[in-house]
C-alpha cells in the first residue's frame, strides 16, 4: 500500500523528527527536501532535530542552510560520541521541548528512511490506539533493495533474538530506526531514570530505546515500508561485530525487565 503523502495532524498535536548524523552531509541534502512539502502544509507542526555526531565534513553547514526552507534544529557534539549518544541526546532534547501528547520520530539521516511514511505511522498510532509506531522492514508489504546478505542477515538474527526476549506479537521488526512514539512515554521514563535513558553508544542503542518505550507502554505496532540502502551515499559507520556482541549482551537485561512488566 503506497504511503500517504500528508500526515493527519491536529491542530495542537507537534510532530518532532530526530536525526542522529555522522558525516553525512550528502545524505541530508538529499533528505531534506522531502520535508519540504511536508512542511508547508503542517507550518509550525513539523520540526527537525539534526544531532550533529562530530562530523568532519560540513552536516552542520548543510542544516544550517535548510533552516529557512525546513524547521532546522541542530545539536553539534565537539567529538564523535556515538550513535546511541546522538539518538539518546535527540530523543531526550525533544521531549524536554513538547507536550505529552506530541510525537516524536526517529530515522536514520543517510537518505534510506523516506519521511513520507511518517504518513502511514501517525495513522497507525491514532487509528489502532498504539503509543509506538515502527517502520518495519519485515511486515507483510514492506521491501528491502539493495541490502547485502550479510547486513541482511546480522538484522534478521538480531529481530529474532529480539522477538524471543520482547516477545511483542505484532512486532517483526526490533532493530530498524525508523520510529514515532508519544513524546510523553520519553518523559516518564526520563522521570523514572537516572538522569537519562541509558543507552549505550554503539548501534544496539535502538534496540535499548525500544525496550525504555516498551516499560512504559505494550502499545506498540508496525506498518510496513521500503528500504532502499542503495540511496545511501557513504559506507555504513556500524561496527557489525561490536554491534553483536554489545546486542547478545543487552538481550539478558532486556529478557529480565520484560518478564516483569505489565502485558
């Protein structure tokens, strides 16, 4: 099913996109116009939130340019300090910004997460009563172009060693970073942490993230879309043995808490 291409936004519902970005200032050239006619129907609805992860090239330039076109928000770390960090951070910052009830979405800034079906997501949330909406690469309709077999492979064992320690029944797809969620579930579990999310810095960190929407929330489902990785300009920054070995062992920590929470 084609994505719509507006999201049905009320008047007083905010939505937020996070976009945790290492050197890819191609990438979000590209990216950026979609939002565009996105924006000039929501106006002051929709913003972006570029998390700048040290970058060498010119990402920050590049977000600064799209301010006036798009509603450019941009956080700059002085070194590199992780995916995890940048998501965490991202997430953390947009909460702190909205109401309860706005939204806030996730997704990659390398150009494979197209924002139109940001349309299809809102629609989930409101339509099926969840509170976390994800973008699933392994829901019936959804596709993958231009993914080699061992990425393939390392993101199909990742969603079942997920789907065995989770165990959330509509949910195929654990590991894809492209998702939107009810800035209020952020806030609670920021009130009820440490002083953040605790998500580790490596990649595994979106693996983190859904376990601290899934403490607050069993609401949580899919809708399918199309990955196309062959848009993507530069090499891919995951450390794919890193990644691993941090997932095997987090997957313990997630198996303990979720067999405690509430169905």
């Amino acid at each position: 099913m084609p994505p719509s291409s507006t999201p049905d936004l009320s008047m007083t519902r905010r939505l937020q996109v996070v976009l945790p970005s290492f050197n890819e200032e191609i990438a979000l050239s590209r990216l950026f116009p979609q939002f565009e006619e996105l924006a000039a129907r929501l106006k002051d609805q929709l913003s972006l939130l570029v998390v700048d992860d040290g970058s060498s090239d010119d990402t920050a330039r590049v977000a600064e340019e799209w301010e006036g076109k798009v509603p450019v928000g941009l956080v700059r770390f002085p070194r590199n300090r992780g995916y995890g960090a940048a998501l965490e951070t991202g997430v953390t910052e947009s909460a702190r910004e909205l109401a309860c009830s706005d939204l806030i979405a996730t997704m990659d800034a390398d150009d494979t997460h197209p924002p139109r079906y940001l349309a299809n997501m809102v629609k989930a949330l409101d339509e099926e009563g969840l509170e976390v909406v994800i973008a699933s690469r392994y829901a019936p309709g959804a596709r993958e172009e231009g993914v080699s077999w061992d990425r393939r492979l390392l993101s199909r064992g990742a969603s079942f060693f997920y789907q065995w320690a989770f165990h959330l029944p509509h949910v195929r797809d654990y590991s894809c970073g492209y998702r939107l969620f009810k800035a209020g579930l952020i806030q609670d579990a920021l009130r009820g942490g440490i002083g953040g999310l605790g998500l580790d810095t490596g990649f595994h960190a979106t693996g983190q993230l859904l376990l601290r929407l899934r403490e607050q929330t069993s609401r949580i489902g899919e809708v399918p879309f199309e990955l196309h990785y062959e848009r993507k300009p530069t090499p891919s920054k995951m450390r794919k043995l890193q990644t691993v070995l941090g997932t095997l062992k987090y997957l313990r920590e997630v198996r303990r808490t979720v067999a405690k929470l509430p169905k």
